[in-house]
C-alpha cells in the first residue's frame, strides 16, 4: 500500500488513575521511550501521536506494532521501560487500536482527536501491563 492511501488521523492516550511518581512512556519506533511523563498525585497522563489508516482498516504510523495479521496495538512503557532506571516496575502496556470503530475513524479524518482512555493501574496497586482494556474511545476537537 502507498502512503498516498492513507490518511493521517490523530490519536491521544490518556492513563487514568497512574500510579504516582511511576514514568510512563510511548515507544518509538526504534523500541525506546518517546516522551516520557509520569504523575505526581495520580492526575491523567495523556500521550499524543498520529497513525496513518488506510482501507481495511490497517494502520500504520511509528507507534503501531502489529500482532498477527489483523492487530494493531500501541505501546506503553512504564518505569524501567519508561527510563527511569530506579523503579521497581519495567513493564508495557499494549493498547488495542485496530477495534477502533469505523465511525470514530471517520470523524477523525475530519479533524478530530481519538482520545483512548486506559486504567493506569492493576488490581494489586501497581502500574497496569499487558493488554489494558480501553475504558473509553471518544472524538475531541483540535
């Protein structure tokens, strides 16, 4: 697929509920932190980034790893993985994109934000990992 048949959407995740003090990342491309941040009282961590779509849908974009041939997903780095060489936690969180629904899809590519909102922390206290269910998918204006 060209590039030229795709379209660039803008998409945000928010980490709700963090864990304090804990550093949360994106993941580069090259499988590094990208715009680290971490929260002090447990407020909202939000991460910015675009994907490319083209049909199907398939995604496609610097933060976009693939599993299998339909899964897309986006990670994020927590602690250790995240940079901070002094935490106890080195984890990812891997967040489902490719079940975004048509209509959100759509609505982005006319300018508006998917923002995916994920629970920042596990059962037992600590930083989430694995695949985190997303909480809530909505569009937000720019």
């Amino acid at each position: 697929m060209k590039r030229t048949d795709t379209t660039e959407i803008a998409m945000r995740i928010v980490i709700d509920r963090p864990v304090p003090g804990v550093l949360h990342s994106l993941q580069s491309k090259d499988g590094h932190p990208l715009d680290a941040a971490q929260s002090s009282d447990g407020e909202a961590l939000a991460f910015d980034f675009a994907v490319r779509v083209g049909p199907g849908p398939r995604f496609f974009g610097d933060q976009v790893r693939a599993e299998g041939p339909i899964r897309r997903f986006v990670y994020v780095r927590v602690g250790q993985a995240a940079g901070d060489p002094a935490s106890p936690w080195s984890r990812r969180m891997k967040i489902d994109i490719h079940d975004i629904a048509p209509e959100l899809l759509a609505r982005a590519e006319q300018g508006g934000i998917i923002v995916s909102t994920v629970c920042g922390t596990g059962k037992d206290g600590s930083p989430a990992c694995a695949t985190v269910p997303v909480l809530h998918r909505e569009i937000v204006a720019r």
